[in-house]
C-alpha cells in the first residue's frame, strides 16, 4: 500500500531532480489529486444548484487530464499554471451558485491558495502576478455578491455554518501545511549554509559574517602558528595511481582535522600536501603555544600510524612560530579566513628547513616551552630570514 501510494504521488520525479525539487513536484501531485475530490462536494453546498454539477465535474474531469498531460509531457510548470489557473475560474464561480462569500459555499480562503501555492512552486517573483489576480477575484465575488444573494436565496442556517466551517477549516489547513513546509525548506537550508560556511571559516567569523559585517580584520598579539608538510609527496604521487594517492591524503588530512579540532585550534587552509593551522586566532587563548605542541606532537604521532597501516614509507615535517598575526576573511567568492604576519612566514621556514619525523620550532616559541620541553638547538641560514638558531623537540 505504501509503495502504491509513493508512486501515485511520484508520477512527476524525474531521475537529475534534487530532493527538494522532487519534494515540490510531489506536493503539487496531491494538490491536483485534492483538486479531483474536493469540487464534488459543491453540489450538496450548493442545494443542488443546476450549474453546480457540471462545475464540479468539469473541474474533477480538468484536474485527471491535467495529471495525465503531467505524466506523460513531465512539464512541471505547466501542470502548476493550469493548476492555479483552473482554481481562480473555479473558486469565484462556485462561490456564485453557491450564494456568494456569505452563502454555504465561500470561496475567499480556497482562492488564497492560489498564490499561496503558487510560492512554492513557482518562486515568489512569478507568484506575485497570483497574488494580484487573487484580489481581483476577490473584488468581483464581493462586487456581485448582492446580485447573487438576491438570486440564489440565502442557504438554510445548517448548511451555511457547515459551509462556512468546511470552506475556512480545510483551505487553512492546506495553507498550514504549505507553510510548515516552506518553513521546514528555510530551516534546511540556512542549517546546510551554516555547515558550509563553518566549513570555511571559523563559527565567530561566520556569525560576525551573518550579522552583516563586510569587511573583518583583527590583529592577534598572541599565536602559534604550525605548518606540517609530507616530505616527497609529489614525487611519490608522481609513481603511484591517482586515486590512491588522493584517497591516502584525504585519509590522512582528515584525521588531522579532527585532531586539530579536538585541541582547540584553528584550521586555516590546505596547500597540496601542507596542511596549517593556529592557536590563538581568532579565539584568543594563553596557551596557544602549548596547544600548538601538542596538536603537533599528536600529527606525526598520527602520521607514523597512518603510514604503517599504508605501507608508505613518507614521512611529516612540522614547524612552529609564535608570534603577532593580522587575520581575516578576504574574498566575496570562496572566502577564507587566513592570516598573515612574520609569525605565518617564520612558521612556514620552520617546516621548510626542519627534519623529516621531528618538529622544528622558532626562538619564539622554544621561549615560551624551554621550561615544558627539551629541545635541540640548531643554526641555518634561512631564506629571506638570515642566520637564526632553530630548535628540535626532542623525542620522547
């Protein structure tokens, strides 16, 4: 029974159709469904008015043909045109012979779902033109209402209040559930924003972003910044099948999102096979240092367990600085939060001149964990930097 009903309301899904898509084809099926039932009830609310019969079956009649043009044409918006276009001659017409807005047969609510529908399906700029003909159909049920009452004759009391009831309770309720709907889709969608842009950039930035700040630039005293690259990457990707060596690097930086977000730092972008992350923006914290060691102490830890379990013989060098960095988010395309700084260029040679398996970290860093740690001094000449000493983390 469920697999008949599912297929019923299915007649219009189309393989490419995105799930909200589908979802808005399936709700205008129902309403065409509705649309065959619900007319023949205008006889009895009409008191067996003469036109009532042939109204309510030609628009049950109109609504299976419409159905069946939508089966086998599978043009979505022209069922919908037809749809509400059938239901603005219809809804004033059986408010007619019905005996006007206040007869047993009130059509005001019914014609609302005409734009009402026509939001969701259409979108509200093609709605709009709806709306304006939903007034007007308003305005002539109410300009010949007297002439009507006058020649129809007011109902009895029964059928007039049970009218009245059945015309206000059962449009309104469709409209509820339109509106659930719609509001249901909106909630979806700003949740899957949300997940995007967080993705992107971090949750303060983004919620600064949603308040309707343009342009966003903090200067952070006190960060550590890291850099870890895989050591012969390109060449290794260069002998061995493409989608095992994206498949491996996805694995690996994976993990290391997850340990970067369990220390409490921020990610701040990828580069090929660098992978660069901060502590200390853009949420301030004092020990940044601290848990940049051991973000990084945790990566190559993760690294060795990653390359046994893959039989590949690469190897992580990680580097360090502390420092002041200017951050923000640059970009109305594809933003990024990033930062920038000589602590991020420090940081960068760290990496760059450390050893393959060790973490290599910047006087200014080593002077804020020598008392935590033992390290081991070096001095290089370091691009664009000079001669400066350098410190090794030593195993433990």
């Amino acid at each position: 029974m469920q697999d008949a009903l599912v297929r019923l309301i299915a007649i219009a899904d189309a393989p490419a159709d995105e799930d909200d898509q589908r979802l808005r084809k399936r709700v205008g099926v129902v309403a065409g469904y509705l649309t065959i039932v619900a007319p023949l009830s205008l006889p009895i609310q009409a008191q067996g008015h003469p036109l009532s019969y042939p109204l309510a079956l030609g628009l049950s009649l109109f609504s299976i043909s419409n159905l069946l043009v939508l089966v086998s044409t599978r043009r979505f918006e022209r069922y919908v045109v037809a749809l509400i276009g059938a239901g603005t001659i219809f809804v004033p017409m059986a408010t007619m012979v019905g005996g006007g807005i206040t007869g047993s047969s009130s059509g005001l609510v019914w014609a609302f779902l005409v734009p009402a529908y026509a939001i969701m399906a259409l979108g509200p700029d093609r709605a709009t033109p709806w709306f304006i003909v939903f007034l007007a159909s308003v305005a002539v049920m109410v300009a010949v209402d007297p002439l009507v009452r006058e020649a129809v004759g007011p109902p009895p009391y029964l059928l007039q209040l049970i009218g009245q009831a059945q015309n206000a309770v059962i449009p309104l309720a469709i409209a509820f559930l339109l509106l659930r709907y719609t509001d249901l889709r909106r909630r979806h969608a700003e949740a899957r924003v949300d997940e995007l842009l967080t993705n992107a950039i971090p949750p303060t930035i983004a919620a600064r972003l949603k308040r309707g700040e343009r342009r966003i630039a903090e200067a952070y005293t006190d960060t550590t910044v890291l850099f870890a690259d895989i050591v012969g990457f390109t060449r290794w990707t260069s002998e061995t099948e493409p989608m095992r060596a994206v498949s491996l690097l996805d694995q690996l930086f994976t993990i290391f999102d997850e340990l970067t977000a369990a220390h409490g730092l921020e990610k701040i972008r990828t580069i090929g096979d660098s992978y660069m992350a901060v502590a200390g923006a853009p949420d301030r914290r004092p020990d940044h240092a601290v848990a940049t060691l051991d973000l990084a102490t945790a990566i190559l830890r993760a690294a060795s367990e990653w390359r046994s379990a893959n039989d590949v013989s690469l190897e992580l060098r990680v580097g360090l600085a502390t420092g002041p960095v200017v951050a923000g988010v640059i970009g109305q395309r594809r933003m990024l939060f990033d930062i920038w700084g000589d602590t991020v260029n420090t940081a960068a040679r760290m990496e760059a001149t450390g050893v393959p398996g060790r973490i290599q970290v910047a006087a200014s860093t080593w002077a804020v964990l020598r008392d935590r740690h033992r390290f081991e001094p070096r001095e290089l000449e370091i691009k664009g930097l000079g001669l400066m000493t350098t410190y090794l983390l030593e195993p433990t």
